[in-house]
C-alpha cells in the first residue's frame, strides 16, 4: 500500500522518527475492521464433527472462549459470566442470552459458585469440548485458506507484529485512556473573557 507522506505529530516509544498519520489511519481502520468481525460475526450455523447439530458462530465463539478461560495455566478462580463478557468484550445480558442457548445445546453447564450465591460457574460438557475442538481446527483451516497464497515469511511476521501489538496495547491501555480524556477536553468549547463578562448577572434595582 503507498501512503501518501503526510507530517505527523504522534511519535510511538522507541521508534527513531514520527509515524506518517495515513499510516496510523490505515491501521485504525484496520483494527475497526477486526473488531467488528469479531464482536459481529456473521450470522451463520455451521455442523462440526462431534454434532449432528448446527451452530450458530457466534455461539461458538463463546464456548470456544470458556474452553479457554478453563485451560488457562494457573487459574485460581472459577470461570464465571463476568469473566466471559469481559473476554469477549460484550454485555452481560448478551453473555447470558447466548450461555442460555449453548446450554440448551447441552454444550456447556452451570454449576454454583463455591463462594458467590449469585454466580454460577461456566464449564463445557463433553459434547461442547469435542465441538469446540472441531470448531478450533476449523478456524485454523479458514485461516489457512484465507492466507494461502501469502508466503511464509509474510504469514510468520504477521503474527510477530500482530501478537506484539496486542502486547503493547494491553500494557499501554491507561495512556491510551488518558489520551482521549485530553482529546475530549481539548474538543470541550471554553468560554471567552467576553462571554464570561456577559453572562454575569444584571441587578435590576434601581439605585
């Protein structure tokens, strides 16, 4: 892609010299991109081996998340709804519309919290393990496919940069915070010396 050069005042740590702002768009537009694929994905049932059932993707997603939340290394606490909404970036009440569905599938269970009457814990059955493990090397098949005709070289530094790019942005998520706070007030109007001296209050009684 050929950028047009552009003067830029964002400089990112580390980098010897300013980053061209049609490149920082062209990312931005990029990751929006991404994002809405992943908070939206289309709405399509596949089978998977495992089920004679079709699925919808978006419930997948969210059985495939709970897999994961389980497997983490380490984990001292249970796998609740606020730890998935939080995964996935999306309200409870959407997190516990689709948990009520994949449980209906019999894809996933809910157990009480050892210590949280108003918890339940999030566990996949059997059957949903076995799906998701279909649904997991399904999704490395269409990324494969997808990325078929990029070379290897190109394929390997794309996960390098995407993988160091979430790394960043996790740690460095409180300055981006802090940014748009300072942009918003920067765009807050500020009322003039004029206009403050017009605003203050007439008395009315005669002298």
């Amino acid at each position: 892609m050929t950028h047009a050069h552009e003067p830029s005042d964002p400089v990112s740590p580390g980098v010897a010299e300013p980053i061209e702002t049609t490149v920082l768009r062209d990312l931005d537009e990029a990751i929006r991109g991404m994002r809405r694929l992943a908070i939206r994905p289309p709405e399509v049932a596949i089978t998977l081996p495992g089920s004679p059932h079709r699925f919808d993707l978006a419930k997948l997603l969210a059985c495939s998340a709970i897999g994961g939340l389980c497997g983490t290394a380490n984990r001292d606490e249970p796998v609740t709804i606020k730890n998935l909404a939080q995964t996935l970036d999306l309200d409870h009440s959407t997190v516990s519309r689709v948990l009520s569905e994949v449980e209906s599938d019999g894809l996933v269970t809910r157990t009480p919290h050892p210590s949280d009457r108003r918890s339940s814990v999030l566990s996949l059955t059997p059957l949903g393990e076995t799906v998701i493990a279909g649904f997991d090397q399904a999704r490395l098949d269409f990324l494969g496919h997808m990325l078929e005709d990029w070379s290897v070289e190109d394929v390997d530094k794309l996960a390098e940069l995407l993988s160091r790019f979430v790394d960043t942005a996790s740690a460095r998520k409180g300055h981006m915070i802090e940014a748009m706070t300072q942009a918003g007030r920067a765009l807050t109007p500020t009322a003039s010396p004029d206009d403050q001296s017009s605003s203050e209050p007439v008395s009315t009684i005669a002298e």
